[in-house]
C-alpha cells in the first residue's frame, strides 16, 4: 500500500516530520499562517491532515518574478498583484517570499486582505486596487495601505479622514480609459488631476500624498491590441498635464511627471505591450507561472508554482453497464476498475469536468467518470489498470512518476470546463490545505 509524498506538519507551533520514499522533499502545511480557511487546518495533528492538498513551489513564483524583472528592466519597479488569496496559491506565504525577493510592492484587492498582511508582518508597500468607501479610509491610514482613487469625491473624502485622524494618506489616482470598472474617466482625467494637485489648501497638501496615477488594460492579452494601444493614446493624452505649459511654464502646485509613479501594465501588457512599463508593472498571473493567454506563451520562461494532488481512497470492480455516481451519466461499456479520490467541487474541482477531466496515477492519464460530487469523484482504470489505495493522484501538475512527462495543466482544465486560468487558480477552496517546500517557508 503506497501512502502520500511525506509532509512536514505544523499544528500548535510544533513541527512533526513524517518520512516517507527517499528523494522526495519534506513540505510544510501553513497550519495558521494566515491564509484563507485554515481553520481547516489548525487543529489537524501528523496523520490527521486530508490527502488533498495544493503544493505550492514558491522557488516558482521567485523565479517568474525574476524572468519579469528581466524582461522589463531594473529601471520599473514590479508591483505584485497577490490578488484572491494570490491566485490560490495563499496570499501570506506568497507576501512574505516575494518580500524577501525584493519586490517593490504587493498589490490586493481589498482592505481586508492588507490589514491581514500586516498583522502577518508583512511590511513592503501594500496597495489596496478596490478603491475604497469612506468609512474604510481610517483603517488604511493605521495599517499603512495605499488607496486606489478613482474620483474627486473620494479624493476629498481621503483628505478629511486623513486630517481627522492626524496622519497621511497615500494615494495612487485611477484614470479609465476603456476598462469602464473604477476610475475618472480620461476625458475629464483633468479636473482629478488638478483637484489632486492645483487646487489644494496647505492643510490637504499635507493630508494626502499622491504617489502615482495608474490606468489598466482591459485586453491587453488580446491577439489585437487595437484597442489596448487605444487605451494607451488615452492615457498618454491625460498624462500631458503633468507637461510643461506652452509658453515653458508650470502651474503652482504642478508635479513633473517624474515626480510620481506612473503604471499601467499588466501581465498581458508585460508580455504584448513594453510601451506601457512606464515606472512600474503590476504581473498578476505571470508570477504563478501561468501565461495570461495560449498565444503568449513563450515570451517569458515560467515555472507553474501551484500543483493540486489528492490519494486513491478506494478501489472496486465495476460491472459493464453499471452506472457511476449522480445522476449516472457514465457507464462502462465494458468490466472496469474504477477508483474514488476526496476531492470533488467543494475543493473547487469543477462539476463540469465530469466525464471531460483527466487526472494522473502512477505516472499515467485516466478519465473523471461520472458526475464529479460534492467531495469526491471518481476514476476510470481500465480493465487492467493498477492502482492501491493511498497512490497519489495528480488533478493539476506534473506526474511526478519515474519516466513519466505526462502533465496536466491548469490551461487544460480551465479549456475543458469552459473557463479561464485566473477563475480555476482562484476557485481552488479554503478548505484545501496548501503546502509549501520546508526550505522554502
């Protein structure tokens, strides 16, 4: 009986080592690190932890970073959008590498995912890209998170909170210039401006300081970039108050261009568009390895970070004819073997990779027959296949088997249920442990 790939334990501070086939490196469960749904996992003991699990190589995430900086330049910061639980790959564990690697800041989506990150320790620049509601902006100003702008009625809401609370706020102002979600639209991208930077009492100037101005791309992975390259002309049109006047000079209170931090890119620009790096780019996907769009694979090299595995549980002999699991969509046509795995939608293994996915045991591919459940799912072996219970069991990842190069990918899963990487990555549920290399923690 083969058991799963040995783990390292952390539960209650302690760390217990469990030994298993030799060459196989020891992981770590982030029992209570701070990301999402541990309260799966906190209280598991050696032995306890489910066989499902999300292996997560941030030597990955280390090395994609450093193919992006070399892409782009020493010259642009890298902003790391760490964004839904950074892609399910767990946003404290990925914060505190990329921290340690050097990146220049850590983008969010919401508050609550860097107020988390500072009570983590996490201490490099954390930007919030949801802008937030008035009544948030006090809790940015204590945690030291920067604000996404998108109006002039935020921006003065930013200054009175500020000035209430004695402290300053920082702030990136948000031009729209075609992705119609958050943002002054560019066509009045002055008014914003000036409001940011000409018309302010000495009181708001100390209020609020204004870091940078930022758009973003709405299909800037496209195999036409007419329309990304139009939100750039849009763009670079609203960045011209930051010119000189016609006649060589400037308006009081005016920055230089140079004076803020100009950004737009992301990873569909870092890969299509190197006119719009500008100071600094935003990757998102990009770092865990995955390529925003099958035609732009290639341009960078990336090492996929995230590998979802689970264990056979059970095997039995299934009659020709028989029905498998709800609904019984699937049956043999001939005497199969068949397998379950606990791990099915709940986990985020879509119900619509029923009879469509494929996952790997020992080293080879076998089809998801059935309906996938709500925990479970099941596997076709064939007549003759061979597997025992505890064998490892690849959904999303490399075989890991001796002279096997099959690998499924998280592109393959998310064509065959009609979706995209960024939702199946995100999809990957809370009650998922994920673990990480020992040496890698």
């Amino acid at each position: 009986m083969h058991g799963p790939p040995p783990v390292c334990v952390r539960a209650h501070g302690r760390v217990a080592a469990a030994t298993a086939a030799a060459g196989r490196r020891p992981w770590a469960v982030q029992a209570r690190s701070g990301h999402y749904g541990n309260e799966f996992m906190r209280n598991c003991e050696e032995g306890e932890m489910r066989a499902t699990r999300s292996e997560i190589d941030l030597d990955a995430i280390g090395a994609n970073l450093a193919s992006i900086r070399g892409r782009v330049g020493p010259e642009r910061k890298v902003m790391a959008v760490l964004k839904g639980n950074a892609y399910g790959h767990g946003i404290v564990p990925v914060a505190r590498y990329l921290e340690r690697s050097g990146v220049d800041a850590i983008a969010v989506a919401l508050l609550e995912e860097g107020i988390l990150l500072r009570r983590r320790g996490v201490e490099c620049e954390v930007m919030a890209l949801t802008p937030p509601m008035k009544s948030q902006m006090a809790s940015y100003l204590r945690h030291d998170l920067v604000m996404a702008i998108p109006s002039v009625e935020k921006l003065r809401a930013a200054r009175e909170v500020a000035r209430a609370e004695g402290k300053v706020a920082r702030i990136h102002l948000e031009l729209d210039t075609g992705m119609e979600r958050w943002g002054t639209h560019y066509f009045n991208a002055q008014k914003l401006l000036e409001a940011a930077f000409e018309d302010v009492e000495d009181e708001d100037a100390r209020a609020v300081r204004v870091e940078g101005v930022f758009t973003h791309f709405a299909s800037s992975d496209a195999v036409d970039l007419g329309f990304a390259k139009l939100q750039l002309q849009r763009f670079e049109e609203a960045l011209k108050f930051f010119d000189d006047d016609e006649d060589g000079t400037r308006t009081k209170g005016r920055p230089r261009r140079s004076d803020v931090l100009i950004h737009a890119a992301n990873s569909g620009a870092v890969l299509q568009l190197p006119e719009s790096w500008y100071d600094m780019v935003r990757p998102g996907i990009l770092l865990y390895g995955v390529s925003p769009a099958a035609h732009c694979c290639g341009v960078l090299a990336l090492r996929p970070a995230l590998s979802l595995k689970s264990a056979v549980t059970y095997f039995k002999v299934v009659q020709a004819g028989v029905p498998i699991s709800y609904g019984g969509t699937y049956a043999p046509a001939e005497q199969t073997r068949v397998v379950t795995v606990p791990v099915g939608y709940a986990d985020g293994y879509p119900r619509s990779m029923s009879n469509k996915g494929h996952v790997l045991i020992r080293g080879k591919r076998y089809p998801v027959v059935g309906s996938v459940c709500m925990d479970s799912l099941m596997v076709d072996l064939g007549p003759r296949g061979e597997a025992w219970n505890g064998d490892e069991v690849v959904l999303i990842g490399d075989a890991g088997h001796p002279g096997s190069e099959e690998r499924i990918t998280i592109e393959e899963v998310s064509d065959k249920c009609g979706t995209i990487p960024y939702e199946a990555l995100t999809s990957i549920s809370a009650r998922v442990p994920r673990v990480y290399p020992a040496q890698q923690e």
